[in-house]
C-alpha cells in the first residue's frame, strides 16, 4: 500500500440547539475546525441492534468521524452517534429504511483521510463492493458479531463487534478505534465497552 497523506481537518456538528432525536446528517450544519495533531480517529461500530450503550460515547471521545456497518435496528442509534461525530451507515440484513428512518446504501466506499475504505455490513459481500470502486485500503464490516483486525493481501479487515450482543470467545461488548496518522499505514484497535464503565 502506498503512503497515504492524512489531512489534520477536524469535524464538528452544530445542532443549533436541536435535541439529538430531530437531527439528521441531512440537517446537522458542519463546522470546518484544525485538528489537535496530526491523527485522524474514525470510530466504528456494528450491529447495534435499536440500542446505543451509552459507554460507546465514552468510547467514542474525540473521534473525528463514525462509521455503522449495519445492523442499527432503530434511528435513535444513528442521531446519537451523530451528535457525536459525522455519521455514515450502511444497512445490515435486519434492517430496513423504515426501521433506520434513512433510505441508507447496502456499500459505501468512503475516501477519508487519504485513506479509501469501504463499509459493508456482511463480509461475503466485501469482494463485489471492492471490485465496484476498484481498490481501498480498509474493509469495515459487521454481521459475525465478533471482534476482528487482520491484513490480508495489502488490505486492513476491521469487524468491530457488537456493541450490544458479542457472539463467540469474546463474551463482551465492543467497538473499534481506526486511527490514520501522516505517512503511516492505517492500524485498528478494538475497544471493550467494559473498559469505559
């Protein structure tokens, strides 16, 4: 993978005093403000499913952005993240524009950072969505319910669990943490939300 060039641009959301549940990403105004450093932090979280345990915004402290991959359950989840940190979500197989409130995509590919990514919810569907934007840096994905960061082939995989119903040899709730710093490769860490109580 080539070096990539990060930008110390930090993101915040103005909700004009608007309370979370009527703030859309459509609708939230977004303020340009320098970055503290030269790290990027992208929060990542997965199958939700209609709750936010309120130890993900703890998790979440000072994340410059947030992606869903899936499986969000209700709206709510994604208004809070989003008065959070700038929000993009996919839809998960138990979801629905209906049950979400937003008419979201199966695939995103998001440049960020200088870093391509591409969020997906099940990981099957991960080669179709790589072979539709050509080539990316990051896989996000969620579905398994279980934590996982590895290299294959160039590519950074990231799951980062459940933040609600973990499944496997790892009992506990989780999110991730993809940090980008300047001309450095991007590396992912998986945070329990036990550590944050």
């Amino acid at each position: 993978m080539s070096t990539k060039r990060v930008s110390t641009e930090r993101v915040r959301v103005s909700t004009g005093g608007a309370s979370a549940e009527r703030v859309s990403a459509r609708r939230a105004s977004i303020e340009r403000v320098p970055a503290q450093g030269p790290l990027c932090r992208i929060g990542l979280i997965s199958d939700t499913h209609g709750f936010l345990d309120p130890r993900v915004m703890a998790a979440f402290r000072g994340v410059d952005r947030i992606l869903h991959a899936g499986d969000i359950g209700r709206p709510h989840v994604l208004w809070e993240l989003q008065a959070l940190a700038p929000t993009d979500a996919v839809l998960g197989n138990t979801d629905s524009a209906i049950c979400v409130g937003e008419d979201l995509p199966l695939m995103r590919h998001l440049p960020i950072c200088g870093v391509d990514i591409v969020l997906v919810h099940d990981q099957r569907n991960a080669s179709a969505a790589l072979q539709a934007v050509g080539a990316a840096d990051a896989v996000v994905f969620g579905h398994s319910h279980r934590a996982v960061v590895a290299h294959d082939d160039g590519l950074l995989w990231i799951n980062p669990g459940s933040a609600t119903r973990p499944r496997g040899n790892e009992p506990r709730e989780s999110v991730a943490v993809l940090e980008l710093a300047e001309d450095a490769e991007p590396t992912a860490r998986i945070l329990f939300l036990d550590e944050f109580s």
